[in-house]
C-alpha cells in the first residue's frame, strides 16, 4: 500500500494516523489493498465507481471494508484508519480506547439494571402487602 496519493482530509488528521502506525510498527507493505464497485444506496454513481476500498493485513489476517464517501481516497483513509484499530486492539487486548468506551457503557448498564431491579423489587414488596 502506498501513501504518496493525497488522502484528501486534513494533514493533521494523516499525521496522527501516520504516527499510531509507527508506534504499533505497521509495515505499510504487509497491507494488501483493493477496490471494488460500491453496492447500497446511491444509484448510478456508486454502480459506476470502484470506490470501495478492501484492506487486509496479511500478518494478522484483518480485513476492512469501507465505502462510506463517495471518494476513493477518503474510503482508502478511513478504511486504513479502522484497520490500524483493528490491529491496535488485536496486539493489545483491553487496552484500546474503543474497548475502554465500551467497558464503561456496560458499566453504565449495569448500574441501571441493579438500580431499576431494585426499585421495581421494591414496588412489588409494596403491592403484596
């Protein structure tokens, strides 16, 4: 995979995206990229274009597929930018932000679960006697 071409998102967006691969040591060439005609709602455009990209890191056997813009290169970023997550949470289980975010929404739950069984245990208490 290349980077030369313009991803057409702002460079600060790009150097992030740049860094984090080198910080898990990405080799760009390990990533296998192609495209393919877009399927879904969007009409003759999108039957039209090969905009959708596929990416898959053959060390670790990760595939993405995107085709969320209309723009190669912005699904070429965006698809490049889910596969280093991807990876990112394949080389460090539970350690990642998404899975912090996610650890915390069920925590969230729980604590309304708990709270609302406990109120309508309550209630119910209440109703027999």
């Amino acid at each position: 995979m290349k980077i030369n071409e313009k991803f057409d998102i702002s460079a600060t967006k790009v150097e992030a995206l740049m860094i984090k691969i080198k910080e898990l040591g990405i080799c760009l060439d390990d990533i296998d990229e192609s495209f393919s005609r877009g399927s879904g709602k969007g009409g003759q455009k999108i039957n039209k274009t090969s905009s959708s990209v596929h990416l898959h890191h053959i060390p670790t056997g990760l595939n993405v597929t995107c085709q969320r813009e209309r723009q190669r290169n912005k699904n070429r970023f965006i698809a490049l930018r889910a596969l280093v997550e991807k990876i990112d949470e394949h080389l460090h289980p539970g350690t990642t932000e998404k899975s912090a975010a996610l650890a915390k929404i069920r925590k969230q739950k729980s604590r309304r679960r708990r709270k609302s069984d406990k109120k309508h245990n309550v209630s119910e208490q209440n109703k027999t006697l």
